[in-house]
C-alpha cells in the first residue's frame, strides 16, 4: 500500500481503502479499480490530496466492520466540524456543537473494547478539522477509561473539538511546513489565544470549556520550565486533552513529515509524567488496540520480532516470537528480560510480500 497523489493517479489503480462522501455515503469500497480518467476526475472532485493505493499484486488488507465505520464517521464528522467551526467564527454562536459533541460520546464515548485507531491522510487545508474530531474521539474514549462523570467527559470532547479553532486564521500552508519559523510560531500562538477567547465567549455560562483548551495548551507550552510545571493545578479535562492532542498530533499521517508510532508516542508521554497525567495515558492505553498479535516490532537489541499474544496490564511488555531464533519472549516477565525492550513498529512490514495470485492472472501473468 502507498499514498498516490491525485494528479498521479493512473487508470488501473487500485483503491486500498474505502472513500466516503460528507454525508457518510460509501462512494468508493476497497480493492475497486479506476478504470478510466472519468473515475479519476469524480474523485478528484472530492477534494481529496490523494488516495492510498494498492500495489498490482498486493491482496486488500483485512478490514473489520468497526474498522469501516470508523472510517465513515471521521469523514462524516471532519465535515461537519469544519462547518460548524465557520458558524462559530462568523456567527460567534454555537449551532450545532451540542449535536456533535452527543454523537461522538453515544458513538465512543461508552466502548466496552478497544478500538484500532485509524489515522487517515489530512492536508493543511483540512488539518484543523480532522484533528479537532480525532482529538474529541481520543477524549470520548479516555474519559470512559478513566471513569469520569459524564459532565466532565461532555466538557473534554467540547474542549477537543473547539481547541484549535484560533489556528483557522493563519495560514494553513504552516501545518504543511516541517519547520515552523519563529515569526510564525509567534502568529499562530495569537491566533491560539484568541481562539480561546472566542470559546469563552461562546460558554460564556460554562467557563470549564475554556479553562481546559487554555490549560492543556500550557502544559505542552512549559514543558520545558518545571517550576510552571509545579506551580500548575489542571483541571481533569485539560489533563485529557492534552494527552489526547499530542497522541493525535505525533501519530497523524501528513504529506510533509513521517508520523512517529505508537509506541514512541506513548514512551514519550510516559517519560513526561510531570507533563502526561500517567493515569489520562493509561486511560489511552485501555482505548486503542497497540501491539495486537500480528504487530511486527523491533527489539532494543535489533532483533526482529513477532506480537503474539497481547500485555493487557503492561502494553509495552507483550509476549513476541522472535524472527531470528524462533525465540518466544514473555517481556513481561521482568526477572529474565528486565534489560529487553520494543524500541518500535517495524514501519516496512504490510503484506504486499504476499502474491494474490487472482490478481497477476489479470495482470497477464500466468
């Protein structure tokens, strides 16, 4: 599977994953073939960057229902944050915030599994937007892992879905940038603040929504300045935003940069627990399928290896066959492999090693 831009896309191309209209309508399933430039065109009109294709001989890769309505949701949903955003800044009211913020929680807000998160390609011009719902989604969950009240959850998914709001009057091409310069850095940080004045006006009657954006923003903000840190009492909400942003921010798919994986956002949140509340990560940890048997990580010690058999109480310790040695690991047994670790995802392990033989006969091989 590979990003294809859509100016490159060629006529016998495969689909690797569904595409779903603003209204949640399957336009495109898996696996379909473009057959001709018209295809190409009526998806272009999309306002799509791109699409993630299969190679020619590469078999769909597994897809479950949860999977696919997860799909379906964030493209629906993307769309209906960006427009409720332009009534906010317009309008300085609400309109349907509440609808939104009612069906992320009924639809992620009470799982009794973990789900597999899947990060879909954005843009800058749509990058505010699908990270606003993924954000509110990851707070949905977490705030159920954590038990919260319900109210405090309502106000960590509004908080999500509005934090970023600000960022809508710069210029979007910064999101596109590896580096962003100081004059800049300086612009969009007005911006933020100014967004955040614009949700307290909005809840002017729940000043909560408000104090959490600001708060978790400045957790990230003075990370480096530990006497801030001390001096900091967030409140419940901003803990989970700000845990909640970061692993969304880090692990987002974009044309301009690499995302990190999972697991090395999740070793840096650890790693911070005067910046990641250790109980808002764990509450992550509970939410999102990481290191499911299948996953194929590298060691410390540079050996490959196999997930087998998932670490519910300590996610990073799994048990793992190693490729090498036909060695199977329990990391978690501590008194044996305390000095052995997963240092990360191999990021070149999909399966388009394996021939779909239907696939080479209609290419023309026998």
């Amino acid at each position: 599977m590979r990003f294809i831009r859509l100016e490159e896309l060629k006529p016998g191309m495969r689909i690797a994953r569904p595409i779903f209209s603003k209204k949640g309508v399957m336009l495109y399933d898996r696996a379909t073939v473009l057959k001709d430039m018209q295809s190409i065109q009526n998806i272009k009109s999309f306002g799509l960057i791109g699409l993630f294709i299969l190679e020619p001989a590469e078999p769909v890769p597994p897809m479950t229902d949860e999977d696919r309505e997860f799909e379906r949701f964030q493209t629906m949903m993307a769309f209906q944050i960006q427009d409720e955003m332009e009534v906010c800044r317009r309008s300085k009211k609400t309109e349907n915030i509440t609808r939104i913020v009612d069906e992320i929680v009924r639809q992620y807000g009470n799982l009794k599994n973990k789900i597999t998160f899947i990060q879909g390609l954005r843009s800058a011009d749509d990058y505010v937007f699908k990270h606003s719902l993924n954000v509110a989604i990851l707070c949905a969950m977490i705030s159920h892992a954590m038990n919260v009240s319900l109210q405090d959850q309502r106000e960590s998914v509004t908080a999500a879905v509005l934090h970023d709001i600000g960022k809508l009057d710069v210029d979007q091409k910064i999101f596109a940038e590896r580096e962003i310069s100081a004059e800049d850095r300086i612009r969009l940080l007005h911006c933020e603040l100014n967004g955040f004045d614009l949700i307290g006006n909005l809840y002017m009657s729940n000043p909560n929504i408000k104090r959490i954006c600001s708060q978790a923003q400045h957790l990230v903000d003075v990370m480096d300045n530990p006497e801030e840190l001390k001096r900091m009492k967030p409140v419940t909400g901003a803990r989970i935003l700000a845990v909640a942003d970061t692993y969304d921010s880090d692990t987002a798919v974009r044309m301009d940069q690499p995302p990190l994986s999972e697991v090395l956002t999740l070793r840096k949140m650890l790693d911070r627990s005067d910046v990641y509340d250790p109980k808002v990560v764990n509450g992550l940890m509970r939410s999102i399928a990481i290191l499911s048997p299948g996953t194929s990580v590298e060691l410390n010690t540079g050996e490959k290896a196999l997930v087998i058999r998932v670490n519910d109480n300590d996610l990073l310790r799994p048990v793992v066959l190693t490729f090498d040695h036909n060695e199977i690991i329990d990391l978690s047994d501590r008194k044996t492999y305390d000095d052995l670790d997963i240092s990360d995802i191999m990021k070149t392990m999909d399966n388009r090693h394996v021939i779909d033989q239907d696939a080479l006969k209609k290419l023309g091989f026998s």
